[in-house]
C-alpha cells in the first residue's frame, strides 16, 4: 500500500529545511562563470538571495521581494 510504513505516519503542518540558528545545518554557495568577479568571498548568505542573482546573470525581469544581490559578485 502506497503511503503506509514504518518510515511514513500521519502528521500535520510542515516545515522547509532548518533555520540557520546552528553551525550543523549551514552549507556554501559557489558561482563560476561568464558574468562574476573571480575571488569575491561572500561571508554569509541567505537562500532567498539566490534567485535575483540567477535572474541577473540570466538576464530575466525579476524583483526579490526578500533577496539581497551583492553588486561586487558582478562585472562590469
């Protein structure tokens, strides 16, 4: 029966990944190409600053309503 199991039981609510309270759940991001300075070092990060960095090297219309996009990552 799909959906049954040790591994799978009823619950409510839900959450999306961790916060970033602890040093155990924390990760890094790397970004090489056309388009990026090379040696930037960005000390802390967050998720939502991802998506408008996309946005920008792929050239899209895209306003973050949370995410920051540091210029320095950026050529000219």
């Amino acid at each position: 029966k799909r959906g049954s199991g040790k591994l799978v039981r009823h619950a409510t609510g839900g959450a999306h990944g961790y916060f970033a309270d602890f040093p155990e759940v924390m990760t890094g991001f790397v970004g090489w190409g056309n388009g990026l300075n090379a040696g930037v070092v960005i000390p802390h990060m967050n998720v939502p600053d991802i998506a408008p960095i996309i946005a920008r090297l792929l050239e899209l219309d895209f306003e973050s309503q949370d995410g920051q996009v540091n210029e320095e990552l950026f050529k000219n």
